[in-house]
C-alpha cells in the first residue's frame, strides 16, 4: 500500500473508526467493520483535528500577562491573547503553582477537570492531571457527576450502592426472554446510547431493542417528548408534565395498595420502612391520598391510564426503567427512591426481566453484560488536601468561600480558591446559569487550562496550553461494558506546537522537584504496556486469554472473550438476603431511612415524597414564563465534543441549536419552522432555530447542550448567547441539601420570534491572538 494513503484503527467515546490518511493529513472515517449500528459522530474528525481553532502554541491573556500584584486586570472571556514558547509558558505556570501554595496552601487550588477528553486508558486528562496536582501536595476536589449526581447520593442509601445506575444493570437478554413490560420513565433516546465511557466496538441497544420486542415485550414510553422512545419498535407514548414522574409513581403504587396487588412478602422479607411510605401513599398524615385523580391533576396524565397501566404492572413481569435526566431536576432523588420503591411493591426485583434500573439508553453499555474483572486505569494516588465539593457546586463555591453547606448529611465550607486548573472538560457546557458562572469566573487569580481547541473554556482562561487530540498519540482503549481492546496508534503528528497531557505535566513536575513522583520512572509508553499487561493478567484470572503486548499492538485491537454474559440486579440479594445482605444499615432494601430522617432535611422525611418544583408548569411562575425547557443531551455530537465539526454543524438552523416546540404553541408565537427564535427567562437568553413537531407535549421545549457558548458582548455580564445554549438559562441550584446535583431541567422560559437580523455567531472564528510584537494575527 501507497504508505500516503492509509488506514489506521483509533477508539472514541462515540465509537472504533478506521481513520483513512492521504499525504498524511485526514481524509475520511469509517467505522469499525464490527459495529452493527455505528454513529455518524466519527464523520466530524474530518476537517476538525486540524482545523483553524487549534489552539497553535501555548497562549496567556494579555491583561493576566501584564498583571501587577495577584489579580489581572481585564475581563476572562474579552481579553486577546499572547503567544509563548513552552519553556516560559510553564515556567510562568510552575512559579503560580508554587506561589499559590506557598501563600494560601493546596487547598486553594482546585483541580476541575470533570470531563471526556480520551477515550485512551493513558491520555486520560483527569487521570493525568489529578495525578499530578496529587504528587506535588493535593487539590481541592469534586465528587460525582452532572450526569447522575443526585442518584449517585440516593441510590447507596436505598440499596446500599450504585448498581443499576453505572454499572451492574439487569441484561437485556433477560429482558428479552422473561420480562413482558418495560415502563421508561424519561424514555429510552437513542441518541444518549450512542456514547460510552471509554470506548465502543459495538452499539447494541437498537438490536437489543429490536430483540424485546419480537418476543413481545411491550414498551411504554412516560416522558414529555416522543422522541425520547425507543427507536425502531413500537411503543406507547404518555406524555406528562415535567418534573412530575414522582406524583404518577406514587398514584402507581396507591393503586396496588387499594387493589391489594403489593406483593407483602417480598416487602416484609428484603426491605424496611413499608408501613411508613404505605402511610404517606394513603395520606393518613397529610390528609392526601396519592391518588390517581390527585396524579392527574399534577402530571396531566389521565387517571384511568394511571390505574390501567399499574395494573398491567401488576399482572406480568415489568422492568421499570428511569432515565438519568429525571434526577436532573429539583429533588431529583425523589423518583428514584420512589421507582425502588415501587418496583419493591411489585416484588420483582432480582428476578430475571423484571425490578428497576437507571440510565438505560443513557450510555450504550447500560443493560450489557460487563466483564467480570475491572480494566486498570492510571493510578491518581492520594490526595492529602480534605476539601471537596459536589461538582455542580463551582459556582458557589468561587462566590462564597468560607460558607457552609450541606451534603448528604455532612456540613461541609466552600475553600477559598485562588487558581482553577482544568484539563478534559468543558465547564461551559456542563455548568448551569452561565451567566452567573461568568461572573464567579472573573474571581480567581489564575486559571489554566488544557485545551486542543479554542473552546469558551479556553477563551476564559488566563493560560491555554494546547494539548493533542486522540490521533496525535498512543494509548489504548478499554471498557468494563465492552470486550473490545484497541491499541490507539497515533494517526498524525501533533498539530502546531500541541504536546500531550503526561509530557506537559512531566515537565512541571520537573520544575517542582517532583517528576519521578509523577511519571513513576516511567514514558508514555512504557505506561501503555503496563496498564495492558496489567488488563491481561486480571483477564486471565477471570479464564480470558489476551495476547502479550507486541503480538496485540501489531494488530491493534482484539476482542475478549465474554465469560459473563447475563446478570440480574439484585438477585443474588434476592436469593439469600442474609448471606448477601446490602451494604445499607438494615442490609436491607431502605424505603424508609433512618439515616435520611436524622439528617433533619425540611421536608425530607426518610421516605420518598411529592415534592412541588421550584419551577414547573404548576408554579407561579408559569405565568410570566409558560413553557418548560428541557436540555437533554445532543444527537449530533458528545457533549460539546465537535461542535464545530461536520455532523453538529450540519444539524443546526441559522448556525444555531434546533430548539424543539410543538407546533401549536409556535402558531400562538408567530413562529414558522426554521425561524430564528429568543428563548429567555430572567436568568438570562439565546438565540435557537425553530422546529415545530406534534411529538412534544404543548407547554414544553427542547434545547439540547453542547453549543460552544458564544456572547454577543462578552463585556457584558448577560449578553445576549448567540448559538443556542440552553445553560444560560438553567438555574444554578441543588437538587436538594442532600445530593446537592444539577436541576437543569427545572427550567422555565419565555419564546418569541426574532425580529430583525439575528447578529452572527461568533464562536467558530479563532480570538485575536497577540504575538510579543503586538501586531493582530
């Protein structure tokens, strides 16, 4: 083969493509010849990895360069920027780090890097960088994930740990075989299952799907939007309010009370509390009885489909499936708790095609067998720095330092940081109220970052240093949800100056007296055998051969086998709860929680409850703001990941995010498919691209994430967003004192057409770019 025309194997986060080269650059993407339902994300490598917003060479803000004393003048996210070469760049990084610690202690040092950077097991830039903040004194962390932090917390003191929700789920097998309904809370959206954590040979849920229902498994579809359904199969479509799956959960179970279908034996055996939430669904205190008439008032959803579907529950085995986005909201533990809880009613739990789960759909390995063993990863090592935060807490934090807080019944203070560094991860994607976080932003002295492209990220940083892509290097990919290992050769050399994660922390190491603490004595390289040798020995204790590491680089991927191949949440406990009690203070399924009572959370009574959201179409509020928005997560790309490659580019209207709203209440609006629209709310407004469909319940918007965040004044605290992202209009507020998550989709706006010439976006055009000279390139 012409050695200017090749193909060269590489793993993401959205799936295994072949990278076709011709004269060494980039020329097309296919995917990986064993996945049966490949996504399109891959095609946006193409014309990305080398474009124009690369950032070229490390950067610093002109006005943080220029500084006297601490603080920099100027504004993150305004200033030009100034080009160095490496040796300053990290010189000036390594004498802030020093400086920071020496003054204030690591404490004040907070280590972001929350994200999704590599699907590489090495190149992983959180692993990388927490690894290094550790090895010269520690960092101020996060704990848990935008995705799921709600449940993160709740889960573990309901059944004693997070199965179900990031791993360990029930199998789709089983369902298939014994399972006979499948009740989705917040649906199952395809789009979610395109992505994995670490890597995908193959996406399974359309096949798996499409399996359930040949053997007549029937699905149900609760959610706000029929998009959110399983695609290629029938479903049932119920839309409901959202933010109200808790009050149709609750009359749900009200029904099996009154009917007598609660299975007593299953509840008096494997849980504890029942007397107490049987009281609270009758209203035997608060005089309501959580009926499904009271239900109906609430979710909109009619009572008698409330009373006939719990009772279809009842009579055949259900798999009651509750999708991450729920718990994305005000008290978003509540319907997890109450999903447990009544699938504990129905007794189903721990028996093949029936119980609860979360997430499926959310990612592609949700309901897949997992391998018995974990893949290793790097090491981080200790972090000797106590402080922590939730991570949906930044904002607060950067605003309040010395404020106390709750936290699943700790009291915990916000530290006082003075540098944020961030590498792998887009706060301005992730983050609610952008507006607020802007401000709270400009408060540290010094913010670094990692950053291959000129995201908003980097723009409001005061040192961008650029690192590669996934095809500028080695490293290997490996997922517990998938047995498909792939040696990530690299495709092309490092675009501009770029360097990776491990190299530029070495060198800092370096300049702090602490490079054998971080590298381990070890190259880039020498850390990829390791980390495979490490995976092969554990295979082969759990009976998987893998080849030694020469033979497998040669052929650059290789499948495992699979020695488990089905599994069943809980059933074990199930089987013997005594020998396998849960790891929760009764060893037992928790639906009422001591634990939880004694915390003294206000309204938070140890049982699950109806709590009224802050926002939501039954809330005053709707009268200035009717309708209700809701961010999920893209189709057209990973997060923010490529939003300036092809496939997103390709998906918007005007440049902008497509912003979904049913036909009817655009008519009331003047709006037409494709018109440029104003979503606003007092926190803050953007710009989006009408779609009108009859698939969304009237009253209720979708805007998914993941535009780069693009200001039309970046001077201006609140200027109006330009692109379509739904975050600055989310509130910047918990769950709840106890899980402390995201509640982005406790959301009301306003929408109106734009009248007149919508100002163009600006996110796609590189900032200016100083050199020592002055001169503008």
């Amino acid at each position: 083969m012409n050695k200017s025309h090749r193909t060269v194997l590489t793993s993401t986060h959205w799936g295994t493509y072949g990278i076709q080269l011709e004269g060494g650059r980039i020329a097309g993407v296919e995917p990986w010849q064993g996945d049966p339902d490949p996504s399109p994300i891959g095609q946006s490598l193409v014309g990305s990895v080398d474009g124009r917003l690369r950032v070229a060479r490390p950067s610093v803000r002109r006005e943080w360069l220029e500084r006297t004393g601490t603080r920099a003048c100027g504004r993150r996210g305004a200033d030009p920027f100034v080009e160095l070469e490496w040796d300053e760049a990290l010189d000036l990084v390594a004498a802030e780090l020093r400086r920071i610690s020496l003054a204030h202690g690591n404490s004040a040092i907070f280590g972001g890097s929350y994200g999704w950077a590599s699907a590489g097991r090495f190149h992983h830039a959180q692993s990388q960088l927490h690894r290094f903040l550790n090895s010269i004194g520690g960092y101020t962390a996060s704990v848990h994930s935008y995705s799921y932090a709600a449940g993160q917390v709740i889960l573990p003191h309901i059944i004693g740990s997070m199965d179900g929700l990031t791993g360990h789920h029930s199998t789709w097998d089983g369902i298939a075989a014994e399972g006979r309904l499948v009740v989705c809370f917040g649906g199952l959206p395809h789009r979610n299952a395109q992505v994995q954590s670490g890597g995908i040979g193959k996406h399974a849920l359309r096949s798996a799907l499409q399996e359930a229902r040949k053997r007549n498994v029937r699905f149900v579809c609760i959610s706000p939007a029929r998009d959110d359904g399983p695609v290629d199969v029938d479903f049932e479509w119920q839309p409901l309010r959202p933010g109200t799956d808790t009050a149709v959960m609750l009359a749900m179970a009200h029904v099996l009370l009154t009917e007598g279908l609660e299975d007593r034996a299953f509840l008096e055996r494997y849980c504890v509390g029942f007397e107490r939430i049987k009281s609270y669904i009758l209203g035997e205190k608060d005089g309501t009885a959580k009926t499904a008439e009271w239900a109906a008032e609430i979710s909109g959803i009619a009572p008698d489909w409330i009373r006939d579907l719990a009772l279809a529950m009842a009579a055949n085995r259900t798999m009651l499936m509750v999708n991450w986005a729920i718990q994305r909201a005000d008290d978003g533990e509540q319907p997890y708790w109450m999903a447990v809880t009544l699938a504990a009613m129905l007794g189903q739990i721990g028996l093949t095609g029936g119980g609860v789960g979360f997430g499926y759909s959310s990612t592609n390995g949700a309901g897949r067998a997992e391998m018995p063993f974990k893949w290793p990863s790097l090491p981080q090592g200790q972090n000797p720095v106590a402080d922590f935060i939730p991570v949906a807490r930044i904002t607060d934090m950067l605003l309040n330092p010395g404020q106390s807080f709750n936290f699943d019944g700790r009291r915990l203070t916000y530290p006082d940081i003075r540098m944020v560094y961030w590498a792998g991860g887009n706060p301005f994607h992730h983050h609610q109220d952008l507006n607020r976080m802007v401000e709270a932003w400009q408060r540290p002295e010094t913010i670094i970052v990692h950053e291959p492209y000129w995201t908003a990220a980097a723009r409001h940083a005061d040192i961008v240093l650029p690192v590669t892509t996934t095809l500028e290097r080695d490293d290997i990919a490996f997922s517990n949800r998938d047995n498909l290992v792939v040696g990530m050769r690299k495709v092309i050399e490092s675009v501009g100056k770029a360097r990776n994660d491990f190299d530029i922390l070495a060198d800092l190491a370096d300049r702090l007296g602490k490079r054998d603490v971080f590298t381990g004595g070890k190259t880039a390289w020498e850390w990829i055998e390791t980390l495979y040798e490490e995976a092969r020995e554990r295979a082969a204790a759990h009976g998987s051969d893998m080849p030694a590491f020469p033979e497998f680089w040669e052929h650059a991927h290789f499948e495992i086998e699979r020695t488990v191949q089905s599994s069943t949440l809980l059933s074990n406990f199930r089987n013997d709860p005594d020998k396998n009690a849960l790891p929760t203070p009764s060893g037992r399924i928790e639906l009422f929680s001591e634990r939880i009572a004694g915390f003294g959370y206000e309204g938070y009574p140890g049982h699950p409850v109806w709590r009224e959201p802050r926002e939501w179409l039954g809330s005053p509020l709707a009268s200035e703001f009717p309708l209700h928005l809701l961010s999920p997560q893209p189709a057209d790309k990973l997060h923010s990941q490529y939003d300036q490659g092809s496939v997103s580019r390709a998906a918007k209207i005007s440049g902008r995010t497509p912003l979904t709203i049913h036909r009817r209440d655009a008519e009331a609006r003047g709006i037409r498919d494709g018109d440029v629209v104003k979503v606003f709310n007092r926190r803050g407004a953007c710009l989006a691209g009408a779609v009108l469909t009859d698939n969304i319940l009237p009253g209720v918007v979708q805007l998914p994430t993941g535009a780069w965040y693009d200001p039309e004044d970046p001077q201006v605290s609140g200027s109006l967003e330009r692109h379509g992202n739904p975050n600055v209009l989310t509130p910047d507020r918990a769950t709840s004192p106890l899980g402390q998550g995201p509640s982005c989709n406790s959301t009301l706006v306003q929408v109106a057409l734009f009248e007149g010439a919508p100002p163009p976006v600006g996110i796609f055009e590189p900032p200016v770019i100083l050199p020592r000279d002055g001169e503008v390139r």
